[in-house]
C-alpha cells in the first residue's frame, strides 16, 4: 500500500440501510427504492467535507451503479461493495460496467480465483480491487466445514490468492491485520469490517464474530489501513458525532 492516508480517508462508513429501517413496510417496490436512494443520498448529504468514503452494497444491486456518481458528486469517494464472483469472462464484464463510473474501492471473493480476480482489474486500472478473504461473520466452525481450515488459515490462504492475482488489497477481519502485515508488507491494502465501538453499546442483533472484533484505535495500531464501520455509525443518534469521534480515534492511534 504506497497510498498516505489521512485519518479521515482511513474511515469507511457503511451506508446499510435496509426496507424497515427507512420506511414502514410493506411498501411497492416502486416506492422501496425511490425512499431508499433519498435515504441514501441524504446521508452522504450529512457527511459532507468529512472525508470519509462511503461503502454501498445491497442498494447498489437495487438502485444501479449511477448512484456511485451521485454520492461522488458530493465529495466523498465510493466504496462499492460488490464482492463480485464469478468466471473471469463475467468479472471482466463487470469491470467494464463499472468504468465509467470510477469506483475509488470495489470487493471480489478470492475463491473466484487468480485469472478471474485479474481479468477483473485489468478493466479497472485506477480502481483499487479489494479481495475478500473470510467474512468476519464467519467462526472456526463454520470455515473448517467449508474449507476444512480455521477462519486464519482461510484467511492467509486466500490473501495468497488475491496476492498471486496482483489486485490491490484484502478485506479480513482485523484480527489478522498483523499476519498479513507480516506477510505482504505493503504490497496490498488491508481493510477491516468488524469495527465496534468502546464507547457505544452493542448494536442489536449483531451478527458479527466477537472473537474477530476489534475497536479502532486497536485495529489500525495492529496495521490495518482502513477501518470499515456501519451499523455502529448509521444507527447512531447522531451519525455525523460518531464519524468525527471515529476519525478523532484514528488519529490518536496513528499519532
């Protein structure tokens, strides 16, 4: 990772909005998604001049790419959260869908494997192509009957992958933010969901592992570049509060 980035532009807020949390259901499908592009344009309205990047994943899918365009045009830069997954013929088409949109940070799975992540990033040259490891949801369990390995070896074994496929960075869970650093150095990002607060209670129904949570000064202390935080941010009572708290924090931990 050659990139120097302020504490601001090492926050990546999760704009995960859902049907329910912003409007009643049931709505048409008509209606579900013009409410939902006005939530999300709002919110991308009330972190202006903050810096962070805004990370989009199901309302991608359901809006379209052009709202890449249209959280860009108020100054803060678009991660989008694909986790893109398939042959290299079909990754390249999506490469190539998403050009002219000019994503700042896009996912692909690492099980797609090297030719499909590279054909991937051949369409995408001034886009970083994040590889997903093993989602921080997952336990020991469940990765030993998927990959019949822990949840780290899972990790370090797709990160080679992603590695050998020369894209740019990885997303795991922060826990192993160090081993990778260990590994690769900063020849790739490191990008870390699993971020939760000291200061603010648990979010309800959290769905992560709370063995690979991290908070954030701890997080970026253990290497990671770039801290990725939804639910904690979006739920808050006032949202804006929690993001310039977050990046106070980075500060402080990269001081």
């Amino acid at each position: 990772m050659q990139k120097t980035l302020t504490p601001a532009e090492r926050l990546i807020v999760a704009a995960d909005f859902r049907p329910g949390m912003v409007y009643p259901l049931p709505a048409t499908e008509k209606n579900c998604r013009a409410l939902m592009r006005r939530k999300v344009l709002s919110f991308a309205d009330s972190l202006q001049g903050t810096g962070v990047c805004i990370k989009m994943n199901s309302v991608l899918r359901a809006l379209g790419y052009d709202l890449i365009g249209e959280v860009q045009s108020r100054g803060l830069r678009v991660f989008a959260d694909l986790k893109l997954f398939d042959i290299g013929e079909t990754l390249a088409t999506d490469g190539m869908f998403l050009k002219e949109e000019k994503p700042y940070l896009l996912t692909t799975v690492c099980t797609a494997g090297v030719s499909a992540m590279q054909a991937l990033k051949a369409e995408l040259p001034d886009t970083e192509v994040l590889g997903v490891t093993a989602l921080t949801s997952l336990k020991d369990a469940d990765t030993q009957t998927m990959f019949t390995c822990s949840t780290e070896e899972a990790v370090m074994r797709f990160s080679k992958v992603a590695a050998d496929a020369g894209i740019d960075g990885l997303i795991s869970s922060p826990k192993e933010a160090e081993m990778l650093r260990a590994r690769f150095g900063v020849v790739m990002s490191i990008n870390t969901p699993g971020i939760r607060f000291s200061w603010m209670p648990p979010v309800a129904g959290d769905d992560q592992n709370p063995d690979r949570i991290m908070t954030p000064a701890k997080a970026i202390k253990a290497g990671v570049d770039r801290i990725i935080i939804g639910r904690p941010i979006v739920r808050a009572e006032n949202p804006r509060d929690a993001v310039m708290r977050t990046i106070e924090e980075i500060a402080s931990a990269i001081a």
